[in-house]
C-alpha cells in the first residue's frame, strides 16, 4: 500500500506557513544549505588529499587553510546562529548535535531546529553485513531488522536522517559502489528498498528510535559507463523504467521521506537538474511529497558537465529543477539570493522547497523534541541484541561456494590460518561503516581464538604486497588444514574506488597454489566487497566461502559456518566473472538472435568460458534439497505457483526457492529470465513441505518502442529451483489480466 512520504498535520502545515511568511531571503535560503566536516562532505578525507583538491582548484586558499585550523565548527557556529545553514551532514557525536541544535533553537531569531544526517548505510556503531551482502540472505525481515536497529543507535547519537538506502542495480562489478546496494535484479532491489524504509522510518519517523530514509542514487547510477564511478550513464527510456526506476518507486510506496539525485548525467542530462527525473516522474507521476536532496557537491559539479557556466546558473537551474537541499556546494548561499531578487528565480519557487524541509523537520518532531539524551547512546551501542543480530546477519550472508566435503571442520583438528585480511579487525567491517570501530570489531583470527581449539597464524601474504614462502612453511608444517583468508581491502570497494581488475592483487595467488603444492588441505575464504574473478581459487582450493565484509561480528559469523553451528544458506546476488574484461555480466540479459552457444558464430568471448565463474543465485549448503511437482496457475490478476521442496540431506537447513519467468513473444525482446518471486523454506533433514510463491500479474508489464505500458500475454516459461540456472520447468499461456 502506498504511503505519504511524510505526513504532516493540518496544524503543522498552518506553522510552516507562518514561519515562510516569517523568514527573510537569506533565512529561506539558509534552509536549503546543508554543510559537512570536510570538503567532499559528509566524510573527512586525507592531507593528500585536500592538497589535490587545493591545486586542482576543486577548493579556495582559505578553505584549504580554514580546514587545516579546525575552525570549522566556530565559523558554521556564527552561521546557524544567523540561520545560514539548514541542516548538517556528517557530523558525529551526540553532544556536538546538541551543541549546535541549542544554537540554532536557541540563540537564531526565528529557532527553526536543524537536523543531521549521515551514511547509516550498514549501521551506526554496531556494524551490520554490507547490503551487498546482506542481499544474499534474501531475507526482507533481515534487511528490516538490521536497518531498525542501525535507526536506533543513530537517533540517539543525535542522526535523524540516514543516506540509506542505496538501491542502485549494479551489474557490473568494477564499480566499486556495487558493495552499497542489493546487487543486478531489479526485483530483489525493489524488495530490499521497501523493507529498508521500514526498518529505518517505522510507522512514524518522529519517534525517538525512528530515522528519515534516503532513496539514493537518482538514477541509473549502477550503471556508470565502464564501471568508473561519476561515469556518465547511456540507455533507452525502456531500460531505465524495467530495470533501474522499479526500486525507487518501491522506496516511494513504502513511504521513503528523501530522494537523493545521482551525480551521473543520464542520456546527456544531469540528473541534478532532470526535470523529467525530479518533476514528471518522482513529483507528478509518484506524487513524492518529500525533500530532495542533491549529492555531495552535485550542484557545483554542474559546471564540470558542461551544463552550465557559473554557480548562479547552477543554483538556478537546480532549484528549479526541484533540489530543495544543496549538501556541500554551497551554490544555493553564494547565488540564490540574487537569482530571488533579480526575478530570474520566482520567491514561490524558493519558498515551496523550504516547505518541504521544513515539512521534514515536523515529521522528524524536531520542532517539538529538537535535542537527544546524551546518556542513552553508550548503553546500547554493541549491546548483546545488537550483536547477536550482527552475527545472525554475517552467518545469513555468507555464500558456500565449493566444498568438496571439508567442511564443515571438526573442533579437534589443528588448523593455521594464514593471509593478512584473517587478523584485521577494521578490514572485516566494509565501506560505509558510519562510527564503527576496528577495535570492537571480530577478526576471524579472533573468532577461531574463541572456541577451545588448536589454531595458529602467520601472515604469509598482505592483499598488496609480496608472498612469503617460508612463513607459509611454517605455518602448515603441523597442521590438519588451513584456513586462507584473501581478497580486498575495505576501502577498494565503495564510493570512488572502481577497478579495472577484479581478480586477487599482489601474490595472494601465488600464496593459494604454494597451499596446493603443500598437500594440505585447505579452505579459501574470501574478503570482498564485490564479486571478484577467481577461477584460480575455486580451481585450488578445497572449499570457498564468500564471507564479503560482514561488519562488527565477521569472525564469529564465518566460524558459525566453518564448524556447522550454521547451515549455509546465503546465494549471490551478483553474477560472478571469470575474468575482469567480462564485465558487465548479469544473469538476466535479454534474448540474442544467436545465444551463446559452442558454435562459432554467437554471442560469446572466443577465451572465456561461455557460463559465469558462478551465476545468480547459487550458493551450496551442508545438505541437499530436492523439487519435483512443480505447476503454475493464473487466478485473475495473480499467478501462483507451487513446488514441493524436499531435504535429501543429513543435517537440516533453509532453502531460498526461486522462481524465474521467460517470455516467450512480446514486442521488444526480454530478458531470458527474471525473478519473479522467492521465499525461504527451514527443513529438517529428510523433511518435505509444499511452497507457494505469488506472482502479481502486472509483474509481467514492459514497455514497447512508443514507451507504451503492455502486460506480456501468450506463453511464458518458469521455472523454480536453487538458482537462476534452475531446469525444472512449467509452461502457462497469459491471459488477460483480470480483476
């Protein structure tokens, strides 16, 4: 059911107006500005850094200077007092919150109250799985709870908006932002969004342990040209509303407070400043009430896109476009007020995006609850309920990939570990880990070290560096198996971090085949926030876990699998490569006049393999599941299908049913499968249930060349199995979509 994005009473709506009516031009505008820590934004970046920026002419002299005195605070202190900023992004800490929302309610004439956001992306302080892989729970009640939780400990360290959460469809692994969002399918994102807007929002956004969510990035971001993060992005107005516009929309209908814009062009058009984005679609056609937000100097970037020439045209043409929050450009202070003045920019124009700031603001209660207890924060950060949620998170979100029958280990072997990423705590939590700590992290080193078992470890291999053969030596000389743990550094995934290889750096290879020659048996597990071209791997080791970055609980979660505590039940949800030049690879691509086959002549690289290195939906368990009587039906405007799931293993486990659909005729050509519909089924070994999945019949729409919504109709294939390669199949004939 859709939802207001943000409901706001009669009586609010009559104080919003009197405070507009209340406020002078530079007040109003002071609304619109939202400023962070740094100059990027919400994020503090290196002295390297900023000194490329000051040479590049990205920021002035005396910010660069003003930057390096700390004085930041003082200067945005005499701001707020004077109502020039709106709101913070970035800013941590409960009592630096506190310090200046008293300024603003306080010691401003007018006391409108601030609010502060930051990227609670995958948690606060107790760090979650990165939604990558979280994704791969295909759990909706997971991707709520973690996102509740990640609401309650950022409310009350003073955060009451979230830039979360990020629903990109990436299908290219190069881009490093991949690991923020639910991976390639359309649907599986869409239904990821809606239950992150309710974890975050809850039924009321004004509640004490309740955040504003953010839809981010609109749009088309994932799919940045080459996979190089800002990369322009290029397709058909049917590509953009099948594939990437489903999980906004959903995000809308769960009642999704912010959008925040992409800082990609799309088909030559800033998404900044899209009308047919920011006003056809998201206002006039999904009647989003909320606030807009552009990304992190966006508006400025304007000029770099060649759109504009100056700032002032860039404010105007953002605001006009429906930008109500400039975060970190600083275009909307510096030009607005002319623009107003001058005429060039109607005060109606600038006075509806206050409203809706300030119609954000009553949601959030802040009028009436503007400060936050300074002594509730501590008590629950990493408490038991968070934790064990944590590790329940990181266990539903690992995928077994190969195992030929070592694991799960047993508890009275030696075993030495060996590979860098296995002892350090902050690399386990991922990108975007908000106020997490390495220190309050849990290696995996550090969680075998928790069970009463033989265990050792020798570094052997950093991600980048060099492979050490003689501590290799040492390190298996007397063990029973060993455990090597590779991959990627935290920050090689995530915003500006785009690849062009995606395979292991440095020697961890070469580490992985002198573990081979050793004659010891070993498990790979694998670090990562992206899928990663490892045939290598999968070749050398004896089993293979994607273990991603699982946040606060890592090395407790991948122990619960390593030892059987946990059945693996997580399946990817982001097709695996062979190689790097694959990308972008997807599970989904359309129909082909000449599909990939052995045959020369189609569509296929002459020297790779002509299957993923591991498709959509795959993932192994400790046991086996069996399908047979398999039958779909049409019942009005709903399908429902039907397949009897049976444990053929030894131990139990839950399974993820998936159903897939394959028009077989339509007027443009479809994709050889979609999701269509999934659910988890728990069977204790040998047990058999029956499953139903429904399918909405207007899951079926798309759109023909004259961008004319048509429902498919005539034969369409499904099929229903472990993952997207699933053979057992029933044919129906569409009808008309009944009510």
């Amino acid at each position: 059911m859709e939802k207001s994005s943000l409901p706001v009473s009669a009586e609010d709506e009559k104080r919003i107006e009197t405070l507009i009516e209340q406020m002078t031009v530079d007040e109003k505008i002071g609304q619109l500005n939202q400023v962070g820590p740094s100059p990027v934004g919400g994020f503090e970046i290196s002295l390297k850094e900023k000194k490329l920026r000051l040479k590049e002419g990205k920021i002035t002299k005396e910010e660069f200077e003003r930057d390096l005195q700390g004085v930041q605070w003082d200067t945005r202190e005499y701001d707020v007092r004077n109502g020039k900023i709106g709101s913070f992004l970035g800013m941590r800490g409960v009592e630096k919150c506190n310090h200046m929302q008293r300024i603003a309610i306080e010691e401003s004439r007018l006391g409108i109250p601030l609010f502060f956001g930051l990227d609670v992306v995958h948690g606060l302080r107790t760090i979650f799985p990165i939604p990558l892989a979280e994704s791969c729970s295909f759990d909706e009640a997971l991707f709520e709870e973690t996102a509740k939780i990640a609401a309650k400990e950022a409310a009350a360290t003073g955060i009451k908006l979230t830039f979360a959460p990020m629903i990109d469809v990436c299908r290219d692994a190069r881009w490093g932002r991949i690991a923020e969002g639910a991976g390639e399918d359309t649907y599986l994102t869409s239904r990821f969004a809606a239950a992150k807007v309710r974890g975050f929002q809850g039924d009321d956004i004004a509640k004490s342990d309740r955040i504003a969510a953010c839809a981010k990035h609109f749009v088309a971001y994932g799919a940045a040209i080459g996979g190089r993060d800002y990369n322009s992005a290029d397709m058909s107005l049917q590509t953009l509303w099948e594939t990437y516009l489903p999980p906004f929309k959903a995000a809308t209908d769960a009642g999704v407070a912010t959008f925040m814009t992409s800082f990609n062009d799309l088909n030559g058009e800033p998404c900044t400043t899209s009308k047919y984005l920011l006003k056809d679609i998201l206002r006039n056609q999904w009647r989003f009430n909320g606030a807009v937000i552009s990304d992190s100097g966006a508006i400025g970037e304007l000029i770099e896109h060649g759109t504009v020439t100056d700032k002032a045209e860039a404010a105007e043409q953002a605001l006009n476009a429906g930008i109500d929050v400039d975060m970190s450009s600083m275009c909307y202070t510096e030009n607005l007020k002319k623009s107003v003045l001058s005429g060039r920019i109607p005060e109606t124009v600038l006075n509806e995006a206050v409203r809706r700031v300030l119609r954000l603001k009553f949601a959030l209660g802040l009028f009436d609850h503007p400060y936050t207890d300074e002594s509730s924060g501590e008590k629950m950060y990493l408490c038991k309920e968070h934790t064990q949620l944590a590790r329940e998170a990181g266990r539903k979100s690992i995928v077994l990939l190969k195992n030929d029958g070592i694991l799960p280990l047993k508890s009275n072997l030696k075993i030495a570990v060996v590979g860098e990423l296995a002892a350090i705590r902050k690399e386990m939590l991922g990108t975007w880990a908000a106020m997490g700590k390495g220190d309050e992290a849990v290696s995996l080193l550090d969680g075998l070290k928790e069970r009463s078992i033989s265990v050792s470890y020798e570094e052997c291999c950093t991600v980048n560096g060099t492979f050490d053969s003689s501590a290799l030596e040492r390190a298996v000389k007397d063990a029973d198996v060993v455990i090597a743990a590779v991959g990627e550094y935290a920050d090689m995934s995530g915003e500006a971090s785009s690849l062009c290889h995606i395979g292991l750096h440095g020697e961890q290879e070469k580490m992985l085949s002198a573990l081979k020659e050793s004659g010891k048996p070993f498990v790979t597990v694998l670090f990562n926030g992206r899928p990663l071209a490892v045939p290598k791997a999968v070749e050398l080791s004896n089993a293979l876990i994607e273990a991603w970055h699982l946040g606060s609980q890592a090395g407790n979660s991948i122990c619960d699998i390593l030892f059987g505590d946990y059945n693996p039940s997580g399946r990817l949800t982001t097709t695996f490569p062979n190689h790097s030049g694959e990308c972008p690879i997807y599970y989904n691509h359309v129909s082909t006049g000449r599909p990939i086959s052995e045959i020369r002549h189609t569509c296929k690289y002459m020297d790779a393999p002509l299957t993923p290195l591991f498709p959509f939906g795959y993932g192994l368990s400790y046991t086996e599941y069996a399908y047979k009587d398999f039958c779909i039906e049409q019942d009005g405007k709903n399908l429902r299908a039907e397949v009897t799931v049976r444990n053929t293993g030894k131990v139990a486990g839950e399974e993820t049913v998936q159903l897939y659909a394959h028009v077989r005729k339509a007027g443009r050509v479809r994709p050889i499968r979609e999701l269509k519909g999934f659910c988890k089924v728990f069977l204790k070994a040998g047990e058999e249930k029956r499953v139903s999945i429904t399918v909405d019949r207007s899951a079926f729409q798309y759109y023909d060349m004259q961008m004319n919504s048509v429902e498919a109709q005539g034969t369409v294939d499904f099929f229903i199995g472990h993952d997207s390669t699933a053979s057992l199949k029933a044919v129906l004939e569409l009808g008309e979509n009944n009510p």
